[in-house]
C-alpha cells in the first residue's frame, strides 16, 4: 500500500463525494481489490470512510467529515 495513494483518495472522496472501486482503480492504475484494502487501511486509520455494495454503491466518507 502507498501511503501517497491513500491521501489521493481521501482528497479524491472529499472532493468528489464518492467513487467506486473500478473507478478508482482505473484513476491509480491498481486492481480494485487493492482498492478495497486501500480503503481498510483508511478505516484502522480512524478515518470514517464505508462502502455500499450493489449497483448504486460506491465507497463514500461520513457525511460532515472534513482534514
């Protein structure tokens, strides 16, 4: 995991509000499954970040979260 990686797509989520894990993946040019660890990496970080599954899924920060 790069640690510069993780806040590209923290800045990515507070700028955009969401994304999903292709997407992201595609934006990195990483798989989406190093997305998903990416993203549990954020969360033992204490940062307040989840993801939905299904067809309007995405993975999201809490709503008011803010650096």
């Amino acid at each position: 995991m790069s640690d510069g990686r993780l806040f590209k797509i923290l800045y990515h989520l507070l700028d955009k509000g969401h994304a999903t894990a292709p997407e992201l993946a595609g934006r990195f040019e990483v798989s989406p499954r190093t997305i998903y660890r990416d993203v549990e990496a954020l969360s033992s970080a204490g940062v307040p970040v989840y993801a939905e599954p299904g067809r309007n899924g995405g993975i999201y920060l809490l709503h008011g979260f803010t650096l």
